[in-house]
C-alpha cells in the first residue's frame, strides 16, 4: 500500500533558533497523532539540516533536504553534495522545485542528472512537476507534464522508482493562494499515474504517491487530499506554523 505524505517545503525561511523551536513543538504535537501509514516530512534549510535530523531522532519526523548538487563532489562554489546531505542523516531531498526551475535555470536534463546522483547516494526524491498558467490555458498541462517526468525519471529502473515520490505542483496555485480544484488535482494525478503504468510494471504505478502541492491549508486540505490518487501535500507557506501544519496531517 502507498504511504500518505505531509511534506512541509519551508523554502529559505527560518533560521537556527526558529528550527530549533518548531521542531521541538512539532514533535510534541506528532507524539499526540495516530499517523499509521502516513509519513511527515519537514524540509529546512541547508544551514539546519543537521540541527532539524538530530531533534527528529526517534520520531516520527523525517528531514529532507530542498535542493542538492549533480556533481559527487569538487570545485563547485556554494553547492552542497548529496554525500554531505547523507552526512547529516538526511534520506531526502526534494528536486524539480518550480522555484529552482524558475530562478536557477533547472530543466527537466539537469533534473535527471540529479535524480540519478541522489539515487546512486541513496537518497529518497521527491520530484515535483507542474504547469505554468499558460499552459493550462493553452490547454497544454498535460504535455508539459508529460515531458517533465519522461525526460527526468523515464530512464530509470522499476527499482529506482521505489525511491521517488511525485509532487504534482501547478506553478499558478504555488503560494499565489489559488488552489487547484480537488478535480483539477485528481484529473492530473491519475493521468500521471497511468502515464506511469504505461512505462512500467503495475506495481510501480501503484506504489508510487503523488502529492499535490500548491496553496494547500487547513480549509482546503480534507477535500483534495480525499482524491483517490492524491497520496498528500507538498506544503508551503502552511508547514510554517506548527499548528497549521498538524492541521494538515490530522487532515490526512
Ligand atoms: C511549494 O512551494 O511547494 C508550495 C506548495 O507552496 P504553497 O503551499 O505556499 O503554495
């Protein structure tokens, strides 16, 4: 059976003291919830990676890293390795941001060259994909998508495809407030699900969970995460507070 997922995208928000705090808060409340087969993921910044993994230990908490380098290691200014995030007992990152493709020139190339250097250091992805405005008018979402995750995850193994989580974020409801309906999320999950079953085995396409993520909070977050193909959210400005963010579990 595929987990459930609340994954919190903390973006480059909080520092030291503030993660500190949270955490400490977040795993009081987590103690208090029956999560059974659902998983809860928070996502800090590098500088907090080792502070957040340390106070999550014995938890049901799990760390995940926002971003991480293609390149093993070498010359390479400001970029942080896979090997440093395993380092600091980390088994996450999320790659594909729309945030990195937009501002950090990411395509779906550079992604696959990442996917695959997380994978090889057993690393976990959370992969996210999405449409801009446009295309959704244009009537172009599907396609986009479509290339997003062939071009990025298409050459990968059956096996390697137990180590990814999808994370269905149309870039005009990330922190814009506007959501994708519960429809409009459902439509685009199952069409990625069967586009999945196509390439591989049915075991693949069933087992992998598909987050949505895009201006998910309290009010909203029961309705689209009751969608038969949507396994969770990927969470923004609402995994910033401890009490919205356990909303958004209890949700689930
Ligand atoms: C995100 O950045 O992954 C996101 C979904 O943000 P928000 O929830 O703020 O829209």
């Amino acid at each position: 059976m595929r987990s459930k997922i609340v994954a919190g995208n903390w973006k480059m928000n909080k520092t030291y003291q503030e993660t500190k705090s949270f955490v400490k808060e977040l795993t009081k409340e987590v103690k208090k919830v029956k999560l059974d087969n659902t998983r809860v993921i928070i996502a800090p910044s590098f500088t907090n990676l080792q502070k957040a993994s340390k106070k999550t230990k014995g938890c049901k908490i799990e760390v995940a890293a926002q971003n991480m380098c293609a390149m093993e290691s070498g010359a390479f200014t400001g970029e942080i390795s896979a090997s440093m995030i395993k380092n600091v007992h980390v088994d996450i990152v999320i790659l594909g941001h729309s945030e990195r493709r937009e501002y950090f020139g990411e395509t779906n190339e550079s992604l696959a060259a990442k996917v695959n250097t997380a994978l090889k250091n057993k690393l976990e992805v959370i992969f996210c994909f999405g449409e801009v405005l446009e295309d959704r008018k244009s009537k172009n979402h599907f396609k986009v998508v479509e290339e997003q995750i062939k071009e990025a995850l298409f050459h990968l193994t059956s096996d390697d495809w137990k180590h990814i989580i999808l994370a269905y974020e149309p870039v005009w409801a990330i922190g814009t407030g506007e959501t994708a309906s519960p429809e409009q999320a459902q439509e685009m999950h199952a069409f990625v699900r069967e586009l999945v079953a196509e390439r591989y085995i049915s075991d693949v396409s069933e087992e992998v969970s598909i987050l949505y993520g895009g201006s998910v909070k309290p009010a909203n977050a029961k309705e689209i995460f009751s969608k038969e193909d949507v396994d969770g959210g990927l969470i923004g400005g609402a995994a910033l507070k401890v009490d919205d963010f356990v909303a958004l579990i209890k949700a689930i």
